[in-house]
C-alpha cells in the first residue's frame, strides 16, 4: 500500500488552532498514521493539564463539520497560519 500523500495546507507546524468548544492548540506537525497510513496532525493545548501531551488525529477529522445546537461548523479553524511557536496564549 502507497503512502498517502500529507497536504498540511492550513495545518502547518506552528499553525495555531481553535476547536469549536473553545481550546487553542498549537499544530506540531503532521504524519501518516501507521495502521492506515492516512494522514494525521499532531497538536498539543495551550489549556488543561494535559499541556505536555501531543495529540493524534486524522487529518479528515480535524477538518471535519461538527454538528452543534448552531448549525455546523469546522471541529478546528485556524487562528494563525504557522508564525506562531510559542506557548504565551491563555484560553
């Protein structure tokens, strides 16, 4: 099986990131996941206690319509488009 290709497009390394509930995350970069090898996005928060965790999920998630008692809207939208590195943000 051939690899899929990973197009990061707005989720490039750095690139920060508010779910729909309200959390920043910070885009740490991108991989294929090995079982499937379909493309993912690591990120980490900015808020909680689990600040020092890197999170896994497919890319067709992270740019996926999630319903709310609003309508639908993205699970993730970009705040910055990868300038950012650092961890001086509070939610």
């Amino acid at each position: 099986m051939t690899p899929n290709a990973i197009h990061p497009g707005r989720f490039k390394t750095g690139s920060l990131l508010r779910h729909y509930k309200g959390g920043l995350y910070t885009v740490v970069g991108t991989c294929l996941i090995e079982a499937t090898l379909q493309p993912g996005v690591l990120y980490k928060p900015h808020q909680g206690d689990s600040q020092d965790v890197t999170w896994m999920r497919p890319m067709a998630e992270i740019d996926d319509m999630v319903a709310t008692a609003h309508g639908a809207v993205r699970r993730f939208v970009a705040v910055s488009d990868g300038g950012y590195l650092g961890s001086d943000v509070c939610a």
